[in-house]
C-alpha cells in the first residue's frame, strides 16, 4: 500500500504556492488558506484531502483494465510526467495537444497505425525499395508520429479517466474530455476553476518539485490498482481452466440427455436500450454483429463491443461500453430492481 500523504512533504515541495491574489478565481475561494505579499496561499490539509479521494478513485479505474490520459505539455512538467507516467505504463501526452484527440480518436488512431505501418516497411524490406527522397519523406513523417503521439501506441480506445496539469494551458483537452463525460483529474492553481474537472487538487502547478510531490503520489496508487487487477486476474484464470473440465464431466456422464434435447427455438430479441449507454444507433450496430440478447451481450467482452461499434460508426467510438456486460447479465437473469438501482448510482453507464 502507498505511504500515507503527509501535509509536510507537501509544504516541503511548495506545493501550497498560489498565484498573485489580482490573478485568483473566485471558486478557488474554499481551498485557500490565506493572503501572504501578495500571493495566495494554498490550504495543505484540503489537498492531502482532495489527493487521497483522486487516488482512491484512479486506483479503481486503474484497477478495472482500463486506461488514465496524462496530459502535461508545460516545460516544467513535460520531463517528469513522462518519467513517472512511463513506469506504470500508461499513456501521456507532453508534446501539443493534438486536436480532436478524443472527439475524433479514430482519426488519431489512424495515424498511430500509419506509424506501425512504417515500421512494418522498415522491417520486410519495402523501405529499401523507395527512392532516397521518399526514404527521407517517411523517416520524417514517422519521427514526427512519434513525438506527437508515440506514447499513445498502445490506447486502443478512449481513456476511462484525465489527468491534467494545469487545466488553463489545457483547456482543449478539458472540453473534450467534458463533452464526452470522461471523468477528469487534475492539478488545480489558484487562478483555475475547479468546477471545470471532476477531481481537483489544490495545488501549485507551476513549480517542477510540487508537480514531481503529486504525480508521485498519483502513479503509486495507480500501480495500486494495477497490482490489484494482476492478482485478481491471476484468481480468475483458475477458475476459468476449472470450468470446461466441469462441463466435460457432465456431458461425458449425460450422453443420452443431449441426444433426447428438443431442437433449439428460435430465440427472441431483447431491448438493448435499456442497457444504460447504449442508444438505438448502438443497439443497431450490435443486432448486425449478432448481438440480440442480453444473454449474448453479457458474454461478449467489452473490447470486442468497443471494436463493433468503431467499426460501425465513427459517431459511435466514443462510448464506453466497459460496464454493459455487466448490466446485460443482470437484465438477463431478471434482476430489474438491482440494474435501476445500480443505473442511478452512475453516470451514463460508466463507474
């Protein structure tokens, strides 16, 4: 487990260094502590707060397979950042936040591919076979792929979280991120509005030490939670190889019941829209990919919904649909009651 944030490493870092008072939000108001020359001063004990609730909720997204966007394109914060965000391998963004990044992923996933192309080329021989001026072209291209989006190679679909340093500087990435109800974390100063993200900490984001004392406390409990999934994994392949022996078993001591069963009826279609997120251009792709039932779609795994919806329609990639097997059984197995509660404690289908 993560050592406990004391109030005193942050002090130390600077983390409670404000901006210039004439330079404050207003909504910053209930995370400052008091006015000293000039400058704001941060209240540690509201951040030491705030840090722990931000880590308690990245452990879970962290925990549930799915991916945290760093986004941090300051001079200060581009060298750290990729340091500690490298290390629990997730994706980051230093460089110029490319725009359409999340509304049009598909589009930037192509050009992540074009990359994975090149090197492809590079590999059965086809490079050598351009001309010495093409050859130059596509090393190019292919370097600037890779600052721009080369640590985002391997986010195959949209993140389940942000976190941002400095929400001014990347306020591009802040509506994006809104519009599409991905839940944001981030670093907020003085001169910031907190109510643009979903989890703020108070915090100077200026300073290279603050940002280093953050993201340090960040990454480690997201290598919590990735740790978490690891072992729950591990558990869950057990019982996956102790299933189909058990079905063998059955069978093998049952051969004239298959033979008697009565052949199967066709199976009728169910709402797919009341599944919380999906909505009828969603439903419709998933009927064309043979998913009718709730039954079905509880078997099917989120990243395969994710690829048949993408395939669909790029209007439709943007949707999570991490959770909808999850629903997709309860409805099955007639747990109404357990789905609307469990649909009224989340936003859009996503926890």
């Amino acid at each position: 487990m993560a050592s406990k944030i004391e109030v005193k490493d942050l002090l130390e870092a600077g983390v409670h260094f404000g901006h210039l008072t004439r330079k404050w939000n207003p909504n910053m108001a209930p995370y400052i502590y008091m006015e000293r020359n000039g400058i704001h001063v941060i209240n540690l004990y509201k951040t030491v707060a705030k840090l722990e609730e931000a880590n308690e909720a990245l452990k879970k997204i962290a925990a549930s397979g799915r991916k945290i966007l760093f986004v941090a394109t300051k001079k200060q914060a581009k060298d750290i950042v990729a340091d500690k965000v490298s290390k629990v391998n997730m994706p980051y963004i230093t460089e110029r936040w490319p725009g359409g990044m999340l509304t049009n992923f598909v589009t930037i996933r192509k050009a992540v591919k074009k990359m994975a192309a090149i090197d492809r080329m590079k590999k059965d021989g086809t490079f050598n076979t351009l001309s010495k001026k093409e050859r130059l072209q596509v090393d190019r291209l292919r370097a600037k792929l890779d600052k721009n989006l080369g640590s985002i190679a391997d986010m195959t679909r949209l993140p389940g979280a942000l976190f941002i340093v400095d929400t001014m500087r990347e306020h591009i990435a802040v509506k994006e991120a809104q519009k599409l109800n991905i839940p944001i974390f981030a670093m907020v100063d003085t001169n910031s509005d907190p109510r643009d993200v979903d989890y703020a900490i108070p915090s100077n984001d200026d300073a290279g030490k603050s940002i280093e004392a953050i993201l340090e406390s960040v990454t480690s409990a997201v290598a919590e939670g990735l740790e978490e999934r690891k072992s729950e994994k591990g558990s869950g392949k057990d019982k996956d190889e102790d299933t189909p022996k058990k079905e063998k078993k059955s069978t093998e001591e049952k051969p004239a019941k298959k033979a008697e069963a009565a052949p199967k009826k066709e199976v009728k279609a169910d709402d797919l829209t009341k599944i919380e997120g999906i909505g009828p251009k969603a439903a419709e792709a998933l009927v064309e990919s043979g998913i009718t039932t709730y039954a079905e779609l509880a078997k099917t795994d989120a990243d395969d919904i994710k690829e048949t919806l993408t395939e669909a329609s790029s209007t439709l990639a943007h949707l999570d649909p991490t959770s909808w097997p999850k629903q997709a059984k309860m409805a099955a197995d007639g747990e109404w009651d357990e789905l609307k509660e469990w649909q009224d404690s989340v936003k859009g289908g996503v926890e």
